[in-house]
C-alpha cells in the first residue's frame, strides 16, 4: 500500500526548566499549538491523580515519581509516532534532566531544553498574582518557594542540552 503524504515535521522532545511562576506553562501552551505537538502538563495531572494530597515536597517527590513513571511510556510513544512532545514537568535538577535525557535518547529524536532565567523577585511577584487569581491548581506560600527554590539547579553546559534560554 502506497500512501502519499505531507512531509513530516521531525519530533522533538520540548523541556522547560524555570523556578516557580517563572512562565513555564505559559510557554509550554504557546509550544504545544503548533502542528503534530502534544503537551503533558504534570501540574494538570498531579491535581486531577492527588487532589488534596500534595500538601508538602515530599508529597510532591512521591506523587510525582509515580507520575513520570506512568508518563514515560507514553511520552516515548508519541516521539516515535512522530508526534512532537511538550513536557510540562520542571527540569530543575540535574537527576530530573536526567530521567529526561533518556526520553529523548530512547526515542531518538532531537530535543530543546528551555531555560527560563526569572529573578526571584519577579516570580515571586507572578506567584503572589497567580495565587490571589485562584485559577491555578496548587497555591504556593513564598516560603515554600524559597524552599523549593534551594534545591533549583540551572542546567550547566557539561549536560550536553540544547538549551534556549528565556529571560524576563
């Protein structure tokens, strides 16, 4: 059977790494309009799959883990559909890159790692707003920001990323 078809837009993994409020999700949805893209939200997913059961990062850690796993599988097989993947899941560590990494390298296809470098007194302020708007899945203290925030780690360049990076 011969078919004929457009030429196919390569896949490609989208990663996002950003301290809280820095615009992750904003850009992941500008990223996942275009043609043949998907974007898996894990904040969406962790408020539908624990709703009221995140209540601190250790919370966070475990319910998380459990999403990845689940979501990994289904990640690799909409790379290697051809489908490109918006990854809405913070690449804030060198050990979340790195489960990511694997992604990319079992499916084989090319990815962007983006990078948005926010003050933290501006996220600070987007949190304030986004908590007062209400229309966010989970609210976040400044202090639990701070603590979250300790354990960020820019991706070094040793990685081996295509990084793009955003500014303010």
């Amino acid at each position: 059977m011969h078919t004929t078809s457009s030429p196919l837009l390569t896949p490609t993994l989208h990663l996002v790494c950003g301290k809280i409020a820095s615009g992750k999700s904003t850009l992941t949805a500008s990223l996942a309009s275009a043609p043949h893209t998907v974007r898996i939200s894990e904040d969406s997913l962790l408020a539908q799959l624990y709703p009221g059961q995140i209540a601190s990062l250790a919370d966070y850690v475990a319910c998380t883990a459990r999403l990845r796993a689940a979501v990994a599988p289904l990640a690799l097989q909409m790379l290697r559909a051809g489908v490109s993947v918006v990854l809405d899941f913070p690449a804030n560590t060198p050990a979340s890159r790195a489960w990511m990494r694997e992604l990319f390298q079992q499916a084989s296809v090319p990815h962007v790692l983006h990078y948005l470098d926010v003050p933290d007194e501006e996220c600070k302020a987007r949190l304030r707003q986004r908590n007062a708007s209400g229309l966010h899945p989970f609210s976040t203290s400044d202090a639990q920001f701070d603590e979250i925030t300790r354990h960020f780690v820019p991706p070094a360049t040793a990685e081996g990323f295509h990084v793009v990076r955003v500014t303010a």
